[in-house]
C-alpha cells in the first residue's frame, strides 16, 4: 500500500505559491483609476478558481480511474471462462425469485451486472439475451436502452398497459418488434377507475385496439400471452381470438383474465391455459363470446400436449345441458387441474378427465347461495342446493377416478373428508396435509409433494343451526365418500375425519372396505358436531353393532390394522352412544383399546391434543398394553 501524503507537505506548498504570488500582484501606485486596479485583481481571482475547478476534476478522474482498475483487477470470480459466466448471468435472470424482484421493484439486474466490474461490464453488455424482459413500467430512456441492446434476441414485454404520454411510443414499439415477442404480459385494467360495469373494461379495449394493428400480424415466436382486463362485462375481440387461433403458432402458455377464450378452437400446442371471469351476472361485450361444453370437448380433445388447466368463473361456458354419462374420457397429459365455478359446469369437465397417477385436482364449487344473512336462516333452498352440488360432486368424482387404469390408485394413500367453518371438503391425497389441522402450519403455506389430490368444497354455514343441518350435512359428506370406488378404499392408508354426523350403520357400511388404514385423525371445530364426532371415535375403535360383537375374527373390526389414533380438540367428558347405550367418550375409548388389545392388534400410539379431562387411569392402562400415549395443550402436531 502506498503511503498517504502528508497533509503539511501539500499546505506548505500552497501556502509558498500563494506568498510569491501575493508578493507579485500589482498595488495602487500601479494603476491609476480603481477600475483597472480590481479588474487586475479578478483576472487573478479567477485564475485561482480555474485552479481550484482543474484539481477537482482531476482529483474526480484518478478516483474513476482507481476504482476501475481495482475492479478489473478484482472481479468478484476468478478463473471462470466467459462462456460459463455468461450462462450463469442468463440463469439467474430465469430464477422465480429474480422475476419477482424485478417485477415489484426498479431493480434492474442487467445494470448491476455491469457496473461489478470491467470484465462483467463487457460481458453484460456484449450478452443481448440479458436485455431482452421489458417492462412496461420503465423509464423511457431504460426502456430504449434495453430495446436497442436486445436486438438480435427474442423479447419479453410484461407489465401493466402504459399510461398516457408513454401509451403511443410503446404501442408503436410494441407493433414493431411483434415478430421477436416471446412472451406478452399485459394488465390491460386500470387500478384506478372505479369498479363499475360501464367503465371497468373501457381502458382494456382500448389497448387491445391499439395492439389490432400488431394482432393482425403473425408472431412466430410467441410462446406466453397472458391478458388481462378489469371485473365488470368480459371481453369478446375477434382480432384477438384470430391471432391466437391462426397466428401464433408456438403458443404454448395462455392466460386471459376476463376476456373470453375461443372454445371449439384447436390448439395442438397448447401446454397450459388459465382462464379466468369474474363477471357479474353472466354480462359479455359479445353475445358471440357464449360457447357450448361441446365447444369445450373439442378444443380439450385437440389438445394432445396440455398439462395444466385452471378454469375460474362460472361465465367461461355454458352448461351441459345433459349429464355426462358417456364412457369416453378425454385422455390428455394433465398434470393440473384446477376449477372453480358451479358444479353443473366444473363438475361435467371433471367428468370427462381421465385420471392418470401424476393429476391434481382441485374443485371448488359455487353452487350455494353467497348472501350470509340468507345462510345463516337455513332456508330450505339453501340445503337443497349444497345436496344437488354434493349429488353433481359425487357423481363427477366417481367417474374420474373410476377411469383410472388398474394400478393408478396406490398413491391416494390418505383421505380427508372434513366439516370446516364454511365448507364440507373431500381431499385425496398422497399424504395427511397437516395444513388443514394447524394454522400455523397453513399460515405459513407449508406444502408437500402431491400425486393426485382433489378437492371439492361446498359452501356451508354453521351461525345458527336449523333443525335440518346435521340430516343435511349427512347426506351431503356421505355422497362424497360414496363416490370412491371400492378398490381406492382399499389403498387408503390415513383417515383425517372431523365433522361427521353419521349412523353406526353409515360408518361400518362406508368403511367396512378400508382395511388398510394405518392412522385414524379425528378432530372438531363446531361445539354442535362434538357430540357426533365422539359417536363417530367409537364407532371406529369399537366393534360396530351392525358387524357383531361376539365373533373373535379380526374382520368384524373397522380398520383392523389401525396403528396411531390422533384426537385434536376433544373433551373427554363429552357424552357419545355406543352399541345403544350412553357412556363418556373416555369410557368408549378405552373399551375399544381393550378390546383392540385383547385380539392381537392393538393401537401403539396415541395422540391427544388439546383434549381435556382424560383420567390418568386410563393413560397408564393403555400405556400397560403397549401404546405410546402423547398429550399435548399447544400445536396439534
């Protein structure tokens, strides 16, 4: 390191120069006017500020200069060819993580590339592929700059349609670089226009009027177009629907949000297609934008290479206005499904799905009535329209998981049929999802690796009970559960049950074909369904009256190789009915752990959270037999 000047070293030195200059400098005997005299003397002034201005800007020169030359002389990677480092660049451009700061943010990580160092300046400015993600929401003086350095490179355009003055110019490069897009992401809605059916989609006809010009051209390259528009009316665009029809012949990925897709279209090439309409009462700028289920067969049909299909909004396409009874399924490598809509309409394309091992599926139906206050009077309708969407549920799950081919069902090991706040949901799965048993667990969006899983929740409420809800509720979770076929229960493996409001005849008849489970999870949420939900414990670890209780075989238990049963948010006080008579649901339990014990296959583990007033008696008899008892107070699990 070289050694710092010596700041005395450098005062003397000015301080000498301005002596002798000082010395120099003309008096009053010199001139003969005042004038001349300070004239002389700002000539000096002046050549003083001149000196100051040049050592500064030479003091602002070696300081580039140093840390330049530190830089090249010490990039953050050493010995790592250009060819490599450069993929590494472009890699990390294609992260999620990268894309979403990007998107939220003014960080622009090609600047930053090249302000490192000399040597990743010139790498990241000779790479066009780094420039090549535009966002609508840059400056304009960036968004040229990545425009002009990305030529020669397909190109991304996301973000929200310019405002005005930028509206124009970027329209104009828009059209004019339509042949390099390889992806287009446009919101097409303003956040700031009150919601309202005349004005919501007033700013996304617009822009797609000013991209008619470019829609009338082809984009070979176009592989991700996703559009969307404000709630309100949908939109119907027939320049639209021809460009992606006929003019965009590398599609792969589709998006459209509140803009109508051309059911009936063939798109061969299509991998994944989201739509999604939030429009309120059925409204469409078009009365052409209304397609038929046969119009969805056969684009679904046409459709060789789709592997994800999210459908949400009940105005994507009319009903059937038949029930799907046909053996023909529609045999397309889906690995999503997702649905969210009316039965009568989400539940016909589930229908016609065949099921393979890798498939997701997630239902959500809309069939109830949305008003609170019309819920929670438990009118008649009401329960009438939450059994007809679980009789459409059950019949569609059934379908679809029967046309699994032999073999297909091992991975549904674990089935969730669960009475929640609002909902009645039916969930196979390759696991439990301890999600739905713990909050904090669901708060903190912990997910696990899913095979197949469906899901199909029905809107309920319990604010006030009407006298008809448990015979309701009962109807309904017993038509999802009788719509697993047979050889599925047999693969099932977990139980996770709350809310079940079912007969001692209902349970033995539902589960006499689930031999295999190995844990049983029962828990509840409605002080109103504790006391079925105890009967429902019983009559699970206990014999069932309806299979006899003096034969000695194995058989004439429910769950016969039951390992781990988990209780969450039981009082152990809570009365239940058993084989006729009333008893605790202590009493209960132990009688089936005996009893379980006494034929050779015995629980080892039991876990209590949350459950109150269990007598230490029974913990250490049961302890006795070999069973690991757990009691927590806090997390379930």
């Amino acid at each position: 390191m070289p050694e710092l000047i010596d700041t005395d070293t450098a005062i003397n030195f000015w301080q000498n120069a301005a002596k002798e200059r000082m010395a120099s400098l003309p008096t009053v005997d010199s001139f003969d006017t005042e004038e001349k005299l300070m004239a002389a003397y700002e000539l000096e002034i002046s050549a003083a500020n001149s000196a100051v201005a040049a050592l500064q800007t030479q003091r602002d020169h070696q300081k580039a200069l140093f840390r330049e030359r530190q830089n090249a002389r010490l990039p953050p990677i050493h010995r790592l060819p250009s060819e490599l480092l450069g993929r590494i660049f472009h890699s990390t451009i294609n992260t999620i993580q990268y894309r979403n700061l990007q998107a939220h943010s003014g960080h622009r990580y090609s600047h930053s590339l090249s302000h490192v160092c000399r040597r990743w300046r010139a790498l990241a400015l000779s790479m066009g592929t780094l420039w090549t993600t535009l966002h609508t929401d840059m400056p304009g003086a960036v968004w040229s700059v990545y425009l002009d350095r990305s030529q020669g490179s397909l190109i991304e355009i996301v973000g929200p349609w310019p405002r005005s003055p930028e509206v124009h110019s970027r329209a104009e490069d828009l059209v004019a670089n339509f042949h390099r897009l390889k992806e287009l992401g446009l919101g097409l809605h303003d956040n700031d226009m009150p919601i309202g059916p005349l004005h919501d989609n007033d700013m996304a006809i617009g822009a797609l009027a000013y991209l008619r010009t470019a829609l009338a051209d082809n984009a070979p390259n176009l592989q991700n177009l996703s559009l969307g528009a404000g709630s309100g009316i949908g939109i119907w665009d027939p320049f639209l629907v021809d460009f992606i029809v006929h003019r965009a012949p590398a599609l792969r990925v589709l998006y459209l949000n509140n803009i109508y897709f051309p059911w009936g279209a063939s798109l061969p090439h299509l991998e994944s297609l989201h739509l999604g309409m939030s429009t309120r009462g059925g409204q469409s700028r078009n009365p052409d934008a209304s397609h038929t289920f046969d119009d969805v067969l056969r684009t679904l049909q046409s459709a060789p290479n789709l592997s994800n299909l999210v459908i949400i909004g009940d105005c994507v396409f009319t009903p059937p206005e038949r029930s799907w009874t046909s053996e023909t399924n529609i045999n397309v490598p889906l690995r999503k499904l997702v649905l969210e809509g009316s039965m009568s309409r989400m539940g016909s394309i589930l229908a016609v799905v065949k099921s393979n091992p890798q498939l997701m599926v997630r239902v959500h139906g809309r069939d109830a009535v949305q008003d609170p206050g019309q819920q929670a009077q438990w009118e008649d309708e009401i329960m009438d329209d939450m059994s007809t969407a679980s009789a459409h549920a059950s019949s569609t799950i059934h379908r679809h998981l029967s046309s699994c081919e032999s073999g297909g069902t091992r991975e549904l090991a674990a089935l969730h049929l669960l009475v929640q706040r609002e909902t009645v949901l039916m969930k196979l799965d390759s696991e439990v999802d301890r999600s739905l048993l713990d909050p904090y667990l669901a708060s903190q969006n912990i997910t696990h690796r899913r095979l197949v899983q469906i899901e199909i929740p029905l809107l309920f409420s319990w604010q006030a009970r009407h006298e008809s809800a448990t015979a309701s509720l009962r109807v309904m979770t017993l038509k999802l559960a009788r719509s697993i076929p047979v050889d599925h229960f047999q693969h099932i493996r977990h139980l996770v049950l709350s809310g079940i409001c079912w007969s001692a005849d209902d349970i033995a008849s539902n589960f006499i074909s689930a031999h295999r489970v190995e844990s049983l999870t029962v828990y509840t949420l409605h002080r109103t369904l504790l006391r079925d939900t105890a009967s429902l414990v019983a009559n699970l670890i206990c014999t069932p009256p309806a299979l006899g209780t003096s034969s000695a075989n194995n058989n004439s238990l429910l769950l016969p190789e039951l390992k781990t049963l988990h209780l969450i948010g039981f009082d152990f006080l809570e009365g239940t009915t058993h084989d006729g008579k009333e008893m605790l649901l202590s009493q209960a339990l132990d009688y089936g752990v005996e009893q379980r014990h006494q034929r050779g296959i015995g629980l080892q583990v039991l876990r209590f959270g949350k459950c109150p007033h269990l007598r230490r008696s029974f913990v250490e008899k049961w302890r006795s037999m070999g069973a690991e008892v757990i009691e927590t107070t806090d997390t379930p699990w």
